[in-house]
C-alpha cells in the first residue's frame, strides 16, 4: 500500500525520497546531455537556429521533453534520452534536405508567403475578421507603417516575418495610428471619398449602411 502523501511537507517538496548523492548524478546527467545536445545543434547548422519555422518549433519541444526527462528522471537511462535526441535531430536533418532539394516539399513542411496587404487594403475577403486585420495593423506599426496607404504590397514569409514593398510616394489610405483599438474614428459625414475601418478597401462615395466589398464590414472613415 503506497503511503498517504503528506500536504506541504517541504522535506519532500524540497529534497525528495531520493538520497543526497543523487544530486551528484543530477550534475553529471545535466553536463552530459547538455553537451551532447549542444554538439547535435551545432551539427544542425545555421538553418536550424537562425530561424524558428514549423520544423524548428516541433525540434525545440521534441528537444525539451527528451532533454528535460533524462536531467532528473532516475528511471530514464542516459543512452536512452541520447538516442532519442539523435533520432529527432536525424529527422530533422532529413526534413532539411527534403526541403532543400523538393519544392513541393518546402511548400508543405515551410509553408508559402501569404499576402497580407495589397494597394494599401488588407487582403482577406469575406474571411477576414476584425481581430486578423487588428494583427495585421500591428505588424505593420512594428515595421513603422503609419498608414495602409504606404503600403504597396506586404506578404507574412513562412518564417513569420512581415515583407513590406512601398508605395513611393504613399497614397492616401487608411490610418493605423494610433491603433483602432485605442481611439475610435470618426464616422464620415458628407459627401467625399471614404475607405473601411477594417481592411482599408476605399470607395469614392458612401451609401449608408452599405457593407465594405472586400471584408463585409460596415465601419466607415476618411483616408488620410
């Protein structure tokens, strides 16, 4: 019968059952695995660090989880944990070749670039939602774009990154500073030019109450 675990005891919060020179080996498993994981990275090469793709986030927690075992666990042997970690470094390094040397397997494994703003509207169709074009907006000002209008084309890369190409000089289009979500634009009056809230789309006229062509919203506002 398995004894009955006593609430905040801190002998065993703090020390556990194990004996006191079982630290001692908690050190040597740390420094073993640390270096042979180490050395496997490197051997991944630049590919595998410079950038944090759909491959290399699988790597890190595949990594983790057989790293993280092996460092205190007593019941998981080290021969064990350094086959595995060989094993997914291996399938990583085959998964790197494969899109090296294929490209229907880099669209599959890398994934494409997605087109995110186009002529100064933010693409996505009836798709789109207000909180994509909000994380649209922000990637954007991260880039120091104050205006969709400044924008000429913008493409989200496989590796999460955020391409901008510029309209020179900018066009009058939407203002995405400050951010929406902060203050709330003033709705147009009169006649005039006006372009959507949420993607940006512009019209040369309004009619109340019409729905935006490109992403259905009804949230109208002067270009700057």
């Amino acid at each position: 019968m398995e004894e009955a675990i006593i609430p905040l005891d801190l002998g065993r919060m703090f020390l556990g059952d194990e004996p006191v020179l079982f630290y001692l080996e908690i050190v040597v498993r740390t420094a073993i695995i640390y270096l042979w994981t180490l050395v496997l990275i490197r051997w991944i090469g630049g590919r595998g660090v410079a950038q944090l793709s759909l491959i290399e986030f699988l790597l890190v927690i595949a990594l983790g989880s057989a790293v993280g075992d092996s460092l205190f666990y007593p019941d998981v042997p080290l021969l064990h944990a350094m086959l595995t970690i060989l094993l997914i470094v291996l399938i990583n390094k085959g998964l790197d070749a494969a899109v090296n040397r294929f490209r229907r397997a880099k669209r599959i494994i890398d994934g494409v670039p997605r087109e995110l703003v186009r002529d100064g509207v933010i693409q996505g169709g009836q798709e789109l939602r207000d909180l994509a074009s909000l994380e649209v907006m922000a990637m954007l000002r991260l880039q120091g774009i104050s205006n969709l209008g400044e924008v000429r084309r913008a493409y989200l890369e496989s590796n999460g990154s955020v391409s901008i190409f510029r309209h020179d000089p900018p066009r009058p289009g939407l203002p995405i500073v400050p951010p929406p979500e902060l203050e709330r634009r003033p709705q147009p009056v009169g006649g005039g030019a006006v372009c959507c809230g949420c993607c940006g789309q512009g019209l040369t006229a309004m009619t109340p109450d019409v729905a935006c062509p490109n992403c259905g919203a009804k949230d109208w506002t002067r270009p700057a």
